[in-house]
C-alpha cells in the first residue's frame, strides 16, 4: 500500500510550475470579483495536456479571468485558437486584459457570453482536441455529453474540480454540486469510449480521453 502524499509534497508540486507576473495578475484579478480560478498544479496539467495533443481547437467553460485560458493557450500551436464561454460578460472582459497583457493575438481566443448549454450546441460536431469545464458543477453531467459530441476521436474532456473539497470522496456529503460530481465520475469511469484518469492535483482533474471507434 502506497504512503499518502503529505501537505509539504503536494504543496513542492503544485508549485513545482512556477506562474509568472501576467498569470499572477489574472488570479489577482480573480480573488478581486471572487472568482476561483483553477491552481497552478491545475493549470501545469492542462498546459501539458494541450502541448501533447498539439491542440488546435479548445473549448472552455468558465472563462474567469483568464488563468485557465492562459495556461490551455500557452500549451496549445501557434495557431490554436481557445473558444472560451462563460455567463458573467465582465469576467471575460477581463480575461481579455490578462490575454492582452500575455500578448496573446486577438483572433486566437474567442470568448462567448452565455450559458453554456446555450452556448454549446452550436458548436461544430467532432472539431476540438480539448474540453474544459470549469462551469456550474451541477450541469457536469450535461457538459459530458456536449463534449462527447465536439471532441474529434482522441480528443480529452477534463473537468476541474473533481474531488470538490475533499467532499466527492465522503460518501456522506450529499448536497447537489457534491452528488453531480460524484455522478460524473462513475459515468466517467463506467464509459465505454472513454479512458478516464483522476489526478489529485489542486482540487482534482478529472481526464477522459475518446477513444478511436473502428470508423473513425
């Protein structure tokens, strides 16, 4: 049986990629309208995640800031482009300074206000490499099937907050965005299609990559 990692070592390794001044300044701008924007173990998992699938098409739900985009876009090409959705239109709008303060081109993040699953069904079918949600934890489920259905064969959905404060693991807990995320996780793991992983990184990642069907 494996010893469990101890608060010093998960500490060493979420800062074990260091954020810079532009990152800084877009969680700076996150605590400031109370938003929680995903830690940089998170953020070093996803800039890796984009970087290995050379990805060209992202989406996300839940702009924030920004601090989550930063980390997608600087793993992705030169020449991806980051649809990002979000509900709150001045959150994005300062996503769109932290993007600017990263020199990052106008024409390779696209933000969208809205709800997402407003938002998602008019989206092209099987064009992007990578899904993020980071949105309203109730509706991860219908995020879920979304992806399924933008996500090209090899494709990786990732949801952040998998493990929601240490709840989804307490079979006690049984409040509603605790119960969905639950959910989400068995019908994750239980999928056919999907080769899942739960990394223990910030507040837990949850990776489902597509597989290749036979007529793909």
């Amino acid at each position: 049986m494996t010893t469990p990692i101890n608060a010093a070592s998960w500490s060493y390794s979420e800062a074990y990629v260091a954020e810079d001044d532009v990152l800084a300044s877009a969680r700076s701008r996150a605590d400031e309208v109370g938003v929680t924007a995903i830690g940089s173990g998170g953020g070093a998992a996803l800039r890796f995640l984009a970087s290995v699938l050379e990805a060209r098409a992202v989406v996300e739900i839940g702009t924030g800031t920004g601090v989550s985009g930063l980390w997608l876009l600087r793993g992705m090409r030169a020449d991806g482009v980051l649809t990002t959705v979000d509900i709150e239109a001045e959150h994005q709008r300062l996503a769109r300074q932290s993007f600017t303060e990263a020199q990052i081109p106008s024409q390779r993040a696209r933000t969208i206000s809205g709800a997402a699953l407003d938002v998602l069904p008019r989206l092209t079918d099987g064009h992007y490499d990578i899904v993020f949600c980071d949105g309203d934890k109730r509706e991860y489920g219908a995020y879920l099937r979304e992806a399924l259905r933008l996500l090209r064969p090899g494709g990786v959905v990732a949801f952040d907050n998998a493990l929601w404060h240490d709840r989804v693991a307490d079979p006690a807990r049984r409040d509603e965005e605790t119960v969905a995320i639950r959910d989400l996780g068995r019908e994750v793991a239980a999928h056919d299609e999907l080769v899942p992983v739960l990394l223990p990184v910030g507040d837990g990642l949850l990776l489902a990559k597509k597989e290749w069907t036979p007529q793909d």
